[in-house]
C-alpha cells in the first residue's frame, strides 16, 4: 500500500509542474499523506544521514538555503523544500521526489506544523531560530506555538541535536531546559543596538517570571542580550558568537563568528542584520555536522537569496529590488535595510489579505515606516489592501500629494518605470502573494524566471 501511494504521489509530482499548479511543491505529499497515513515517517527513515529541520518565523527560508549550500560545497547530497513549501504536505512533496543519492534532508518547516513534523521525521538536529508575532494572529498565536515549542523540546529524542538562538528569550528559555542545546546569537552587536524596543516587539518580558527583561543591546525587535534582574534568568553562554559587523546596505555585510575552533571572518552578499542571524544559524549548524569549517566560510560568501527575499531584477533599465515583507519584524528588518541605502528612495509597498498573507492587515500599524519616510521620494502602493497602506503612510505623515496608489501590478510598474529615471533603485516590500503576483508580472515581462526553475 505505501508503494502504490508513493507511486500516486510522484506521478502528481511528475505532472504538477506541467499543469502550472505552483510547481508541484505540495500536492504530492497531500495525496500521499491521504492515501497513507504513516508515508512520512517512512519517508524521513530513507535517508541515510537523517534530516535537518530549521523553523522560524522569519528566515527559516534563507537558512536552509545557506546549509543546504554548505552541505552541498562539501559534496553531501541533500534535499530540502527550497520552494518553501512547509507545511507537512510540502515536506513530504520534497522527501516524496528526493533523488537516490540524497543521503540527508535540510528542510525548513512552519512553526505550527513542527512539533507534528519532529515526532515523524525524528530529525537529527533541530534548529529554532526565532518567533515573533505573525500577522495570521495577534492574539494568542505566539504564546501557543511557544507553549506547544516546549513540550516538543522536552519529548525530543536524545539524539537529536538543538541548535536555539539565544537572543530570543522565549527559545533561549526552552532551550535551557535541556542539557546539551547549542547556543548561537550577537556577542557583540553594540553598534546596531537600539535605544528603546521597536513598538512590534514581541517578548520584553521575562519567560520564567513576567518581569520586564533588561538589555545589554537589542538587535531585532525582541532579540538581544537579555536578562531579567527579578528572577535573574539572562540569555545563555553562546557557542557560536557573531561579532564586528558591518552592514554594507544591500550589497550584503561583513562580520565575525567567534567559536571553539577560532575567529572566522565572513563575508556574505545577504543584506541586514536578520541574515546574520540566518548564516550564524547555518555556520553553527555546518559545524556541528562536522563541515570543514574554512568551507562553511567559503560557502556562506556565495550564497544569494531565495526567490523574492531579497531579490534584485533588471528592468527597463532600472533595478528593482524586491524584499520580502511579511510582518512587522520582517518589514522592520528591510526598513533598517533601506536605512543604510544613499537617499532618496523609491519606495513602493504591496499588501495582500489572502490566507497566505493574514486575514488581518492591521499589522502594518505596527511597522516602523515612519523612520525611512524623510528618505523618499516616490511612494507607491499597491495590492488588494492598497489603501490602508495609502491610510498608513498618510498617518505616517507623508504628504497624500505624492502617494501613488496603483490598482494592479502591470499599472504599478508602469508608473514605477514612468516616475523614475534609468539606473534607479526601485525598492518592493511585498507581502508573500503579492510577491507572487508581482513575480508573475516579471515572469510575463521576460525579466526574470518562475519560481520553481529557481536554480541554485
Ligand atoms: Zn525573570
């Protein structure tokens, strides 16, 4: 029975990608997991060298791209959901069309789907990277995935490895409960702590006894160098420390991985703080597997973002780069970005509600547009929810004059092309489907590639 229903699923798999439906990337697994239940436990057995899980709510995506690079630089053949298909049908689909020489699995899974994912796949190492509210649920949802985090940590098997990010307080916590977690963060991230906690901050107070945490320095949103002085819980010792950063805007950033071994110098072409964290996560990682560490180094400096992510595409002489932007850390992280860029800016912002996307929109009141508004000068938005973002911005005290709301991709980069002159930048902070969307346009315009002939 397992063998007819991996049969069904890798002819849905074969044919997907010719039928255009989102490139095969789940319904294959869906159609195994319904025709048998147990298909992904088994699934997970045929590799050799086990798999690698990564969740977060942010970065989850880069990460298994930089290990999966790193792994495959060191000729271990892997297979990983780069579409970044990660529900449990995803990563089914992914293990479902492996190749025979696949001997381990590096696959990023969404934060509620892992503790189901875990107990089947019994991966050999897990990595918790961060959690930050998400705009599918402001109530609640954070609270859950970290209580349900929890008891995963405490049923993993013992040979599991947990790889935790330690500047988040939540994760640190549970890591810390038990003996072996391996601990990464920002030793010493002085020059980019901020002043106060952005108003998205997540998690300011004490995991173990609510008081409010005090910081030696804050990174993104809610992470950094934490302890709390009531019950005197802090952020654990790390055993991979990121030091000496410099952050060149979008052409990437420079930085420093303090470890056992030494000092590693890095330099990698993935802008922003938040992929320092993505490639600190993937070194640590690499080196546990025991990856020569002078070729995790090598590795990580050619590495180039996932589709959409951050994402830089030529057209009609200008280029358009697309950053992904799909909560409030995640915008606030590409704001810092844009920060570091020469003024003035073309900024355009897209927002979709599809399930995909949230229901609820009103997370972009608690974005930080505010701060890089003084260094634009045009101002689109567009997607279906345009104009609360022209509601936004409006608030945000840019001037309604200059807001150019577009009613569909092909008009907003028209006027985009129109209102700007030849080799400007042109920033895109989409939501995921209106990523998509946008993505499509540019498929149809020839400038760039579908998605799932993202080669790597
Ligand atoms: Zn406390």
């Amino acid at each position: 029975m397992y063998f007819v229903a991996r049969l069904i699923g890798k002819t849905i798999a074969f044919l997907s990608p010719l039928l255009r439906r989102g490139g095969g990337t789940s319904a294959p697994g869906v159609a195994l997991l319904r025709l048998h239940p147990k298909a992904f436990s088994k699934l997970s057995d045929s590799l050799d060298r086990g798999s690698v899980l990564i969740s977060a709510t942010n970065g989850k995506t880069t990460t298994t791209r930089f290990l999966s690079d790193i792994l495959a630089n060191a000729g271990v053949a892997c297979v990983s959901n780069t579409s970044g298909a990660n529900l449990k049908s995803g990563v089914a689909t992914a293990l479902l069309t492996k190749e025979q020489h696949h001997e381990m699995g590096v696959l990023e899974v969404d934060e509620a789907a892992l503790p189901e994912i875990v107990e089947e796949n019994r991966p050999r190492m897990l990595i918790l990277m961060n959690l930050f509210r998400d705009q599918l649920d402001r109530y609640g949802e954070l609270e859950s995935i970290a209580k349900r985090w929890r008891e995963m940590v405490l049923a993993l098997h013992p040979n599991t490895k947990l790889l935790v990010n330690a500047d988040d307080p939540v994760l640190a916590t549970i890591g810390l409960q038990r003996p072996g977690t391996i601990f990464f963060g920002l030793g010493d991230a002085s020059s980019y702590s901020r002043d106060k906690l952005q108003h998205a901050s997540d998690s300011s107070n004490c995991p173990q006894c609510s008081a409010p945490l005090s910081y030696e320095h804050l990174t993104l949103s809610h992470m950094g160098d934490w302890r709390c002085e009531s019950c005197s819980l802090a952020r654990p010792q790390l055993d991979f420390a990121v030091s000496r950063i410099r952050l060149d805007g979008l052409n990437g950033s420079d930085f420093t991985i303090n470890s056992e071994s030494g000092l590693h110098e890095i330099s990698s072409k993935m802008p922003g703080l938040h992929n320092v964290y993505n490639a600190l996560a993937a070194f640590s990682a690499a080196s546990d597997l025991g990856i020569d560490q002078e070729g995790i180094v090598s590795s990580i400096s050619k590495t180039v973002a996932a589709f959409g992510r951050t994402e830089k595409i030529s057209i009609n002489d200008r280029e358009l780069h697309i950053l992904l932007a799909k909560n409030p850390a995640g915008a606030n992280a590409n704001i810092d970005t844009l920060l570091l860029q020469p003024g003035p800016l073309h900024l355009c912002v897209l927002l979709n509600d599809r399930i995909a996307d949230g229901r609820d929109v009103s997370w972009i009141w608690d974005v930080d547009y505010e701060r890089v508004l003084n260094k634009v000068e045009t101002l689109h938005v567009g997607g279906e929810r345009s104009y609360d973002l022209a509601l936004r911005f409006l608030y945000g005290g840019f001037d309604k004059e200059k807001i150019e709301v577009a009613d569909s991709i092909p008009k907003l980069l028209d006027s985009l092309i129109s209102s700007t002159s030849e080799n400007s930048k042109l920033f895109v902070l989409p939501s995921y489907t209106a990523m998509l969307d946008l993505r499509d346009e540019l498929v149809k315009r020839n400038v760039t590639h579908a998605f799932w002939k993202d080669g790597k």
